[in-house]
C-alpha cells in the first residue's frame, strides 16, 4: 500500500486555474496554507469530490480520481469539518455524534467511547447543541467526521470562526487528534500560528500553484521561502526535553543545539515543539559577557536578503545544514557588522517558545 497522498490537478473552476502536483504522507497534519482565494478550499473540495477538476486523486494506494475513474463523494472514506459546526440543533451530542456512526459501512475501528474521551466530550454528551460554546460545538463536529470512520480527515479552516479564547481551549485536542491517531489530515488555514503549532508538512500555495511542499521547517528555512519576509516569520524546530533545573529553566535537544526555555510545565523526555521568532534573534561578533539571553549560539550565516529598504534576513545554520532559523534585523546593523555569508557569528535568541508538546 502506498503511504502518500498524490493530488495532481490541472484545470480551471469558473475563472480560477488549479495546477497542483502534491505527494503527501499519510500520518500527520499536512497543512494548505496561502492567502484566501489561492486554492486552499479547491483542493480540499476536490478531494472530497465536490469538485471535479481533471487530475488524479490517490489515497494510500486507492485511486479515488483518475481519467477513467471519479468516485462520488458518498464512497469515498473521508471526514470533512467546516468552518462551521453545522450541528443537527434537535440532536443531542450523543446523537450528533452517533450520526456520523451511523452513515458508515466501515467496521469500527474508531470507537465511541475514545472520540469522547480523546476530544474531552464526556461531560457534554447530553447538552443540546445550543448550550455548547464555539470550541465545544467544533470538538463535536470533528467527532462526529471521526465516527464515519474515516481514512482521511479533510479540515476547512476549523478555527477560523472562534475567537481567541476558544481557539486557545480547542487547539490541545487538534494536538491530542495528533498523537492519538493515525488517520491523516489536511488542514486549511490562512493562520501561520496554527501552521506552527499543528502542521507536519507544509504546502505554501499562490495563485492555484503550490510554490513549495515539505516538512514543515524545511519548507520555512528553505533559502527561497516566500515566507521569510513577513514580520511574523519563525522557524519551528522538534526537540525533546533534557532537563529541567530547579528555578524552572528546561534544556532542550533540538538538533544541533541546545536552548534553555521557561519549562516548569514540561517533563524530562518530553518531546516539543520549539518556535524560534527571527525578529527576536540578534547577530554578535563575539560572546557578551553580562547578559540577561540564555541562548547564545555559534552559527553560520548561509544567506543574507534584503526585506524592503531597512531590513535584512539572515538565514543560519547552528552546524551540519539543520535546524537552520533566521534572524531579523537592520540593514544599519548588517552594514556596521560588515555581515557577509559564509561568516561564523553568535546567535542571540532573545526569546525561545514551546509551541506544542509532540
């Protein structure tokens, strides 16, 4: 059985132009992430047959679009959660959830009684759909995609609708949808916070093209990344945890490096999920004496660009071309440094954050 999913689509759906060749693995959240009105929903559509752009559609080695086959939507094996909830208001959770069960053919692999509890459902399961806040009313919908026993998960901008504070209660259980399952999912966002948090592979796409594709921090420290210009750009690096020291300050491995994070909620051995903010990263010739950073690396400049008319994007390399992360600052400052690539300069990450415990 193949372990990819292959989307190859060419055609046009009304005045838009879809032209997308993606292989994707099968674990794992693969993020479509662009501006609105580049294609995001497109595919995703397309995948689910609601749209039917010529192309070729294949999911673990099951063909489900070529040019002689078009499986409708009914038979094909996916989850789909919208923006919105769109609960049954006259159901129960309980029944809302089992009506997912109930249009499936497919035996039941993914059980009730493990929805609930991996989605935090149970104290729930007997409210009406119009006593639930936003998260809530969207941690049914997915349960209710899981219970028709998908064998893949298609997301349509989830959190889009909530605010700030029901984003932030929901977000464990995309984390939890993560490590309890294995059924993979694509995600749409136009929010480069969730690609941060949730995403293992990233595809950045514009206009009906995607313009790059792959592990996630491959795809945002690449050398040509569109996205190393925006003023929220970061780098997204695994770890785990080594050590916590008595006043709260975790070691952790990532890579080729080793930065201490405020990590009195983490537990040695403890895998994570580090975010390295390139305008919180400063260069150095040498090593401060007195300084209130804990992290301050070796590293090696591999590219310099320009952001507009004051700004400059280093792209470095702690050692060995991994964990590359990126720096922001004045072209005043890269100027006065004389900062040229292939230099050795010092690091200094002002702040590291943990964005997911993975």
């Amino acid at each position: 059985m193949s372990d990819r999913i292959k989307i190859a689509l060419d055609g046009r759906l009304g005045n838009f132009n879809l032209n997308v060749d993606l292989a994707l693995p099968m674990r794992g959240i693969s993020a479509l992430f662009g501006p609105s009105g580049c294609g995001k929903t497109s595919i995703l559509r397309s995948v689910a047959g609601l749209n039917r752009i010529p192309g070729t559609i294949q999911v673990g080695g099951e063909t489900w679009q070529n040019h002689t086959v078009f499986l409708p939507t009914h038979r094909r094996p996916i989850g789909y959660v919208f923006q919105e909830a769109s609960l049954f208001p006259h159901l129960s959770v309980r029944q809302n959830l089992l009506y997912g069960a109930k249009r499936t053919r497919s035996p039941g692999v993914i059980r009730f009684d493990d929805v609930a509890e991996l989605l935090g459902l149970g104290r729930l399961i007997d409210r009406s759909p119009a006593n639930l806040s936003g998260g809530e009313r969207q941690r049914v919908a997915i349960g209710r995609a899981l219970l028709s026993q998908p064998s893949l998960l298609l997301m349509d901008e989830p959190l889009s609708a909530l605010d700030r504070q029901a984003k932030d209660e929901i977000l464990p259980y995309f984390e939890a949808l993560h490590t309890g399952l294995k059924i993979p999912i694509l995600f749409v966002t136009h929010d480069i916070a969730e690609v941060e948090r949730l995403a293992d592979h990233l595809v950045l796409l514009r206009e009906g093209k995607a313009v790059a594709s792959g592990p996630l921090n491959e795809v945002l420290s690449a050398p040509d990344s569109p996205l190393f210009a925006r003023s929220d750009f970061a780098a997204v690096l695994g770890g785990r945890v080594e050590r916590i020291d008595p006043d709260g300050i975790a070691t952790v491995q990532s890579d080729n490096m080793r930065l201490l994070v405020l990590g009195d909620r983490l537990q040695p051995g403890e895998p994570v999920r580090v975010r390295i903010a390139a305008s919180d990263v400063s260069i150095a010739r040498s090593r401060a004496a007195d300084s209130s950073i804990l992290n301050a690396l070796p590293v090696r400049i591999i590219r310099i660009d320009d952001i507009g008319a004051h700004e400059t994007s280093l792209l470095l390399d702690p050692g060995n071309g991994t964990g590359l992360f990126r720096a922001r600052i004045s072209r005043r400052s890269a100027m006065r440094l004389a900062l040229r690539e292939g230099e050795d300069v010092i690091a200094q990450i002002k702040s590291v954050s943990i964005v997911a415990n993975r």
